[in-house]
C-alpha cells in the first residue's frame, strides 16, 4: 500500500530539511548525497534561487533510513558548512506545532 505522506499517522517518520545560502555548483548534489548514503527518501522538494540566494525546503521519510534525526541533523550540518550554506532539520511536528500558535 502506497505511503500516504499528507496523512497525519505518517508525520512522525517525517522531517522538514531546509538549506538557505549564496548560490553556487553543487548544493543539491552535497546535500542528497547524505541523504542517499543512509537511504533517507526525500518525498518532496522545492528550490529557488532569488537574486543570488539558493534556498531549499525538503520534506524526508526517516522510516526508509538507516539514521536517526540528530545524526542526520548533524551531518547535514556539517555538510552545509563545508558547501557554504546553513542547513535545518527539524521533526515535521515542529512546523505543524507553530501553525497551531
């Protein structure tokens, strides 16, 4: 049965990527290739670069993953600062916790 990934019972494998930072050759490539190396899907994506800037958002299904969030978090980050951008991981709940505010 597919994965529903807009049905509540499914946000807790989720988290919400976000990279933000000059553009230049290579942030996606860098960026999914850790996600790649431990098996974490990317269900959605969205980039833009405006006037200069590069900005990404992701959502991700951990479920498919061999990593938890923190050491996901942590290598992303690392990453990030090697490319030059700052990088975010943060659980789905999270975002949807500042809607209810």
């Amino acid at each position: 049965m597919p994965h529903n990934y807009f049905d509540e019972t499914s946000d807790e494998n989720l988290a919400v990527v976000t990279v933000i930072g000059a553009d230049k050759p290579g942030i996606v490539a860098g960026i999914t290739a850790v996600l790649a190396k431990h098996n974490v899907n990317i269900v959605d994506i969205a980039q833009t670069v405006v006037r200069g800037i590069f900005s990404m958002i992701m959502i991700v299904d951990l479920s498919t993953g061999n990593i938890d969030l923190p050491r996901l978090r942590e290598e992303l980050v690392s990453r990030g600062k090697e490319l030059g951008v700052e990088v975010s991981v943060n659980h789905i709940a999270v975002f949807k916790a500042m809607q209810r505010v």
